[in-house]
C-alpha cells in the first residue's frame, strides 16, 4: 500500500558537519520523485535519511522530521529494522549475494524475517521476478547463482528482493548508473509500472532520465563550498525542466554548471 512522504525542516550530519540544510518536501502515493543536483550536494544523504540507512554511518544523525503516512519514522517509539522494510532502497551498484541462488536472493529479507513456509516462499519469489519484469528470463535457472546473471539483471534481481518483502515506498539511488543503455531502458520501464504500486524516490544524474520517469522533480545545490547541500525547488517535473523558479535549476539544467 502506497504511502505519503512528508518531510519537514530536515537537517542531516556527519558528527559535526552538517551536510544538508532544513529539507521540507513531500512525496505524494503512487507516484516518482527525482533528485536531481551536483555531485556533494546531498541528494543520496537524503535519500537515505527516508528510511534510516543514514544513521547506520557511524557519528551520523538528523534532526527535523520524516513522515510516513503522518508517523515521524525517527520518534523513540519507531524500530528501525521495521521502517526499512516498510520503505525498501536499490543502491547504485547491483548488489545480490553473488552465491545465492536466484530464488534466495529475492526471497532472503522474508527468511530473515521468519518466513518458512516453502509453498509460501515460492509465490512471493514468482511474483516479486514478474513484478521486476526478470521471470521470463531466470525461471528455468531459479536455483543457479544470483552472481551469474548480467548487470541489468542484477539490478531487477535486487528490485525484486526489495519488492518482496512488500514495502510502501521504493528508494533507488542511481540504479541505472552502473548500466547500459538498454538495461536502463528496462529499468526506465519498470519504475514506470511499479509506480502503480509504489511510492518512488529515485536519485539520478541523467537529466534526460529525471524528465523521462519523474512525476515531480527536487533540484538540490551547494550553498558554497564546505556549506551544505540545500533544496533549492521542487515541482512538477514538467515545469522544473520547461519553466523553473529559481535561476540556480535553470543554470543546472542547460548545462551551465554541475
């Protein structure tokens, strides 16, 4: 089930330095949202602050709020482990146990979880590959290596695992960077279709890739060096690219800077 993301007055640090700066926006249901931005400005700091990968870096910590449906996911009362499977991410780099096979790989978070039941086990992994448009390629070969598969299967492979387990909000930094254009393409297609399902926040250098999967669009920015990284807007993705507020997005997005 789809949820809403509302964030307010978010501030991010690395033990003292303070690396993002009062972050307020929010992330309708069923829908995808890009970070776009230079590089250091904050974009995957806040990406990961939406489901507490953040605080895992050792010194790290966030002031402000993260709202999840209305619940502030950092409140004392909140377990971590719970918000991160309620709010699933996909890193820059495919990353599968290279020795698992296909089928634990995507089944390992409802394992971990408890999940025994073999029947059970084999629906989910069914659904979840079909849900990441990989079944029709991996079903003969379920229990070879997740290791033996190609880059962008890879990653549907791990977007897969994340969906399985069921979560409200997918988060993907940079899934298609380390891809060819044609697994990009695959990927591009399927962030469109599990939006259905989903809330998405994708973060991405390709700018032709913001305007292609995103509903809304956030441009982040550098206040100066050794300052940190701020919003600069946030809008739908078809005014950010054609028709931006803010001097700064205009600059970044023809090119001018970044």
């Amino acid at each position: 089930m789809a949820k809403r993301i509302d964030v307010k007055d978010l501030n991010i640090y690395y033990g003292k330095f303070q690396a993002v700066d009062g972050v307020t926006l929010s992330v309708p249901p069923r829908s995808v949202t890009a970070f776009i931005g230079p590089s250091g400005c904050g974009k995957s700091t806040v990406l990961r602050s939406l489901n507490r990968m953040h605080e895992v870096t050792p010194g790290a910590s966030v002031a402000g709020q993260v709202l999840l449906d209305g619940e502030d996911i950092y409140a004392s009362t909140v377990d971590p482990v719970s918000v991160r499977r309620t709010i699933g991410m996909v890193f820059q780099r495919p990353n599968p146990f290279p020795t698992m096979s296909i089928k634990d790989n995507v089944v390992a978070g409802l394992r971990l979880a408890g999940t025994k039941n073999k029947k059970e086990l084999n629906e989910i992994a069914e659904r979840s590959l079909r849900g990441a448009n990989l079944w029709a390629e991996v079903k003969d070969r379920l229990d070879k290596p997740g290791g033996g598969l190609s880059g962008g299967q890879q990653q549907r492979l791990c977007i897969a695992r994340a969906i399985a387990v069921q979560p409200d909000v997918l988060l993907m930094d940079e899934p298609c960077s380390a891809l060819d254009p044609i697994s990009t393409l695959a990927i591009e297609d399927l962030i469109t279709e599990l939006k259905q399902q989903y809330t998405i926040v994708i973060v991405t250098h390709n700018m032709q890739q913001a305007a292609r999967v995103s509903d809304q669009t956030a441009f982040f920015n550098l206040a100066g060096v050794g300052q940190p990284g701020r919003l600069v807007e946030v809008d739908g993705t078809e005014k950010i690219f054609s028709n931006p507020k803010q001097k700064a997005t205009e600059d970044y997005i023809s090119g001018r800077f970044g």
